[in-house]
C-alpha cells in the first residue's frame, strides 16, 4: 500500500475518533476512555476492552465552566465538555490518573458531571522508583482493575497481562521506528502527528500493522531536504492549523518531547515472572517529563541530547496554556538552549485558540532567525 494511502488512513481516525468509537461499540467491544497522560492500557486491553484516548477538542467551552474557572488547562475543561455533551455515550468507564492538579479535579468533577460513564482512579507515588513506590503503583494497579471488573464486567488474568504487555512493547518499537525514520522522510508535520494522534484511538496491534507498513515506505521514499530542523516538546502538538504553519515556513519536527506523542513510547515493559509487577516497574522507570517528579530535571538535558542527535537548530516550546509544570521547567529549557546554542521559542497553546496570526508571525521569524 502507498504512503499516501496509509497516511490516509490514520489521518480518518485521527479526525474522526467518535467514528472509530462506534465502530468498536458495534463489533461488540466495550470500550474504557484513558486520560494524559500515562493510565495501565495494557491492563485495560489485557481485560478484552479497548483503551481509547480522551485528550479533549479544539472548541469552545460552556458547560465545563460551572465546574472549572477559566484559568485551569483546557484539555481538562473540553474532555470535561464533551462528556457532558454525551460525546462519550457507550463507554464503560474512564480511567483518570493523578499526576497533575488539573488532573485530580477532573476525576471529581466527573463524577457529578458525567454520572452514567463510572470514574476510576488512578493514583500514581511521587515517588516512583523506590520499593515503596514500586509497591504503591502496583496496589493503584490493582484497584483499577477490581474498579474494571465491576464497571464492565470484563475478568482480569495475569496471563492475558502479559500477552498485552508483549503488545505494548512491540508498538513501542514501531512508534520510535516511526519517529526516527519521519525525521529524514518527506512528509508533513500535520501527516507526522496523524500518526501519533491515530494510536490513542485503535487497538495497538491494528495501528502497529499499519505504522510497520508506513515504516517500510517511509524507508524507501524520497528525503526532506533543505528544511529548519527543530525539536518539539509540550503536552500537546495536533492543532492541524498550527502544524501547517510549520509546514508553510519549511520547518521539519526531526524529534519531539511530546507527552501526546513520544514520550508515550520511551519506556517497554519489563520481562518479569509477575505481569502486574512488570508495569509497576515500567512506571518507575519512566524519566524525562513535567509530571513525573523529577527535583533534578533531567528533562532538560534530555532535550538537549536529543536535539543535538537529531542536529536540530532550534527548540520550539508549545505551552500549554495554564499548565503549571510545563511552565515551570521553561525557564531551566530556556537556559539549556542559550548555553547549547540552541535557537529557542515559546509559543502558548490552547484548545479554545481560533486564531493563530501571533504564532504563525512568531514561527515566521524564528525561520528568518537562521
């Protein structure tokens, strides 16, 4: 299949995921809807379910606001809104983790909100990586999946967990595969994030079929030449109008430090007799992002590394708009970017954004910049 057609085809579900849910509700599945930034899928496949994203839409916002106040991040508030607006009818359950505050008030919110989809929560250690937190992740692990049992009526068996953990891993593989390989590829950054965006919508192994195949094309296609090549980061990258801008001005994405996109795919599952304590460990050896604790900001040095890897000439900063952890590790990027050489840009982001003239004059002159 050409290139053309399997971009087309993760570019359908990438625009359409209310489309694709109810493909899956009419094959008979039952689908449980996952939040940002990392909730168990494996465990939520694992049960026979389908984890679909919810990272909300670009659209104006009216019912969130009897829950919210303006200043609190707008992924939150629009994932709130179309719950409310039933655009989430026939899910089961929605599995909200706590790694940030906007976060945990989504959980309670939902559950006045949006009473007929059941909440379940999962709480996340601060500390991660000692025993205790290892221990902790696994006891949050386990409750969701007793919260799971009951919501859909689905059984859990380690076996099954581990079969999905394989899954997991081996889309990994093929999502980094697919990030190095569109670094050099010719193609757009509005097709590059189709395919991040498609996978929070379909079943891992479907979307690994289609990237392996993407893959194999990409490898032999025609390479991006003469572009500005940059590393991106934020917590979210898919405002088709904004990635046209990129594509307008020659500006190539050869990495990113996306939590919507690869920084999903950093982190395997490891092979350990126990599948729970597996992805318990997984969790603890994640690195490298705002909402993990992290009082040495490793983050920064790796953005750095990778810009440099990917010979990216400059750092552009999508900040989402009232998001406390990204903005505080702005000024730590900022200072990296200086001593590296690095050209840098903040530019706000925001799902209610309309208009994006100021952005696409900032990216304009970063361009001239070089």
């Amino acid at each position: 299949m050409a290139v053309n057609e399997l971009l087309a085809q993760l570019h359908e579900v990438a625009a359409s995921p209310k489309k694709q849910l109810d493909k899956y509700l009419k094959e008979g599945k039952k689908v449980v809807a996952v939040t940002p930034v990392y909730t168990p899928q494996e465990i939520i496949h694992s049960m026979g379910l389908v984890p679909m994203g919810v990272w909300g839409a670009d659209m104006e916002i009216n019912e969130a606001k009897k829950y919210y106040p303006a200043f609190i991040c707008s992924i939150m508030q629009t994932v709130l809104e179309l719950g409310i607006k039933g655009e989430y009818e026939g899910v089961s359950a929605i599995v909200i983790p706590s790694l940030c505050d906007s976060l945990k008030t989504l959980g309670q919110n939902w559950k006045y909100a949006v009473k007929d989809i059941p909440f379940i929560p999962m709480t996340y250690p601060q500390n991660r990586k000692p025993a205790y937190g290892i221990k902790f992740t696994k006891a949050g692990y386990e409750r969701v999946i007793r919260d799971l049992e009951v919501a859909t009526g689905a059984h859990f068996s380690e076996f099954a967990l581990a079969e999905s953990n394989k899954i997991y891993n081996e889309h990994n593989a093929v999502m980094r595969e697919f990030a190095e390989i569109a670094a050099e590829a010719e193609i757009t950054a509005v097709q590059r994030s189709d395919v991040f965006k498609s996978a929070w919508f379909m079943l891992p192994e479907e979307h690994t079929a289609i990237v392996r195949k993407l893959n194999e094309e990409l490898k032999n296609g025609p390479k991006a030449e003469g572009k500005l090549k940059v590393l991106v980061t934020g917590i979210l990258a898919d405002s088709p109008n904004l990635l046209k801008t990129f594509d307008e001005n020659g500006i190539k994405i050869v990495a990113d430090d996306v939590a919507h996109e690869s920084r999903q795919y950093r982190t395997d599952v490891p092979d350990m007799e126990n599948p729970v304590d597996a992805l318990a460990q997984k969790f603890a050896d994640m690195d490298n992002c705002t909402l993990l604790y992290d009082r040495d900001k490793k983050r920064v040095d790796y953005i750095i590394e990778q810009a440099k890897k990917h010979d990216a000439k400059g750092v552009i900063v999508l900040m989402t708009k009232f998001c406390d952890p990204e903005e505080f590790d702005y000024v730590p990027i900022k200072r990296a970017c200086d001593a590296a050489g690095l050209m840098h840009l903040n530019i706000e982001v925001d799902r209610q954004m309309v208009n994006y003239e100021q952005a696409h004059t900032m990216i304009q002159a970063f361009k001239e910049m070089f």
